[in-house]
C-alpha cells in the first residue's frame, strides 16, 4: 500500500492539490500604444508551485482618480512558468504615470494574494 501511494504522489499531487501561483516579474510599458492612442501594457511572469489547474492573473492601473481592473485565466501544470500581458487602453497620455498592481490566485480560491 505504501508503494502504490509512493509510485502515484506526482499524480495525486497534481491532482488534489490546488494551483499555487507565484509572480516571478512584472513590469510596464507603452510599447501598444499606437498613433494617437496611448495605452500601457502589463507583463510578466507567473509561476505554479501546486498542483496542475487555472489561475487567475488580475491588475489593477491606476491613474489619477481612476482605477481599471482586468483579469487573465492561465491554466498551468504543476511547475510551470507562463507570461502574460494585459493591456489598458483606459490610460489617458497626459494624465500622470499609471501605477500597477498584480496579484494572482487559484481560480474558485477563497484566499486571494
């Protein structure tokens, strides 16, 4: 019994376990703006220390006295590293540097980080 238990841990682990996002980077550009269209684009890395399933990357931009929040689903296996990118064409060119904010957390998951 405690061989099968062994020899199956991975798959188990894959299994019961939920998703454990971790953000390795993040940053921001303009690189989507277009002509007489300014937007900011956020990017980075998210990594799975759980088991296999979907994780919900969210940022929220702000900007002046304004706050844009968007959301990304990733499914990611057990150990895996994804990028994303979000972008916001809400910003306005002339209205102060946009902050960022990333969080992410297992999709259905109580417990947001």
């Amino acid at each position: 019994m405690v061989i099968l238990f062994i020899s199956n841990y991975q798959k188990i682990f894959k299994t019961v376990i939920p998703p454990k996002p971790v953000i390795v980077s993040t940053h921001a550009d303009d690189s989507s703006t277009k002509l007489l269209d300014y937007s900011i684009k956020v990017m980075g890395e998210i990594s799975n220390r759980g088991g296999d399933g979907y994780i919900v990357v969210e940022v929220t931009v702000s900007q002046k006295n304004n706050k844009w929040t968007k959301t990304q689903n990733i499914y990611l296996q057990s150990y895996q590293t994804q990028g994303f990118e979000i972008v916001f064409d809400e910003v306005e060119l002339l209205a102060g540097d946009p902050k960022y904010i990333v969080k992410a957390y297992a999709l259905g998951a109580l417990e947001r980080n």
